[in-house]
C-alpha cells in the first residue's frame, strides 16, 4: 500500500528506512499475535499484545531487529551516514515538533527527533510516498 512518508510512524517506518538504507533489499516482518497466557500453573490467564518487529539475517545467520525509529544505536548510524540535521525548531503544523533534513534539502517532520529523521532518509531515497506491507498497516499501525 503507498503511504505518504510524512505519515509513516512505527514498523511501518522502519520498514521504509530499512528499504531507504539497503537499496534492493528487502526485510523481514515477524508478527506476534494477542493471546491468552498462563505463566505458571493454577495462577490467572494473561492477555498479551500483538506486535510486530522488522529483521533481517545477519552474519553467522543471525536475527538482528532492526528499529531506528526506537533504537537510538540504529538511528545514530543513519544519522552519520546521510548527514542528517536535526532540529527541535517547532514543526507542529508538519506532524510534530521535530525537524529533519538530509543533505539536498529533504526535510520532514516527527514528534521525536528519530521519526524525523528516519522520514527524512526515506524522503531523500524513496521520495514522498513508500510502498509499505499492508500487514504493517492495519488497525492504523504505522500510520499516523
């Protein structure tokens, strides 16, 4: 489904900088549904949230997750990689109050520092509307 990079938040977002920083490649979706648990016999059940995260495999076959939008050592590397200048100058009217620009002036907005900057790399490589899973999608994930 094609959604605006300035609307892109959540898994849905580190899907597109994943797709903006490893050109050609593309990552992996794990989804963990709700469910009923019981963690230790005769004790009540617990409900659990779904969630879902992007990986990819790495080096001796390795799951790695892959969050910049949560994971300030993930987001720290785009950022030297691209350039990115980050501003907390309000952007309140562009979806939040955090500014990001990439080198060529591609700037987006986010309510964190690294949604903005995130959206901004996405900008720079993938322009202003991203072809996303609709798994990623749905009930409003990734969608601001």
């Amino acid at each position: 489904m094609k959604v605006r990079t300035e609307e892109l938040e959540g898994t849905a977002l580190d899907w597109a900088t994943f797709c903006a920083r490893f050109e050609g490649l593309t990552p992996s979706i794990k989804t963990f549904e709700p469910q009923r648990i019981q963690l230790v016999p005769g004790a009540p059940e617990i409900e659990t949230s779904g969630h879902q995260y992007i990986y990819y495999v790495g080096a001796y076959n390795i799951e790695v997750r892959w969050s910049p939008v949560g994971d300030w050592q993930d987001t720290g590397r785009l950022i030297d990689r691209f350039g990115v200048w980050l501003s907390d100058d309000a952007c309140e009217e562009w979806n939040g109050p955090w500014i990001g620009s990439v080198r060529g002036g591609h700037m987006q907005c986010g309510g964190t520092a690294q949604i903005a900057a995130c959206r901004a790399i996405v900008a720079a490589k993938l322009g202003d509307e991203v072809d996303v899973p609709d798994e990623l999608l749905r009930k409003g994930e990734g969608k601001a």
